[in-house]
C-alpha cells in the first residue's frame, strides 16, 4: 500500500485574515463531520498550519494519505463544501502552491502497522 506525505504551502489573499479564522473556527466546530469525511479520502492524517512572514499570511497542509481515495470535491458532504467555499473566498489562486521536498519520514512502525490495515 502506497502512503502519500505532503506538505503544501499556499497563500491567503490579502484582507482575507478574518476569513481564515472563521474558515478554521468551522472546522475546529464541526470536527465530527470533518473526521467522517476523512475515510472517505483515505487520510489518515490532515494538519493545517499558519504563518504570517512579511505581511504575507500562508497556510500549510500536511497530509498522510493513503492511495484510492476520493478527491473532497467529489465529496457529498456540507462540510466539505463549505470547506471549498472557504477555499475559493480566502486563497489566492494567483500565488503557486509551493509543494515541499519530502526529505525524511519517521514513523513508528504500530502506526505504520494500522496505516496498512486500515487501506
């Protein structure tokens, strides 16, 4: 089975701060449906960080997924999208995400064990 790691850095549109806290807020709120539709994806693991540098504000994905999933925009559920509504409103899709090189993984192996039962 095939484990994806990922770390993707993408930037918020300018004045759209105080979207991104709503947009988290949602899904801090609301993270019984968002682990439901995790399954789904074949995600064992989505991380969503924040850093401001410069006056630019980034948000940074990181993910453990398995292979086989479905893509969050072919999901039926209102929180996903709600959580592409957020998306298309707060990031700036003139900015290129800015994927991350993948140089070390460390990961004990009883979780590696239940990555591979669970795919």
């Amino acid at each position: 089975m095939k484990v994806e790691l990922e770390l993707t850095r993408v930037k918020v549109k300018e004045g759209k701060s105080y979207k991104v806290d709503e947009w988290m807020k949602l899904l801090h709120n609301r993270m019984d449906e968002v682990l439901l539709t995790l399954g789904n994806e074949k995600m064992f693991v989505e991380t969503i960080f924040r850093e401001v540098v410069n006056g630019d504000e980034f948000l940074y994905w990181y993910s453990v997924q398995g292979e086989g999933g479905t893509y969050v925009e072919d999901s039926h559920h209102d929180i996903d999208r709600l959580h592409l509504e957020y998306w298309e409103e707060c990031i700036d899709s003139s900015y290129e995400p800015m994927d991350m090189k993948t140089e070390v993984v460390m990961i004990q192996e009883n979780i590696r064990n239940v990555i591979r039962e669970d795919s």
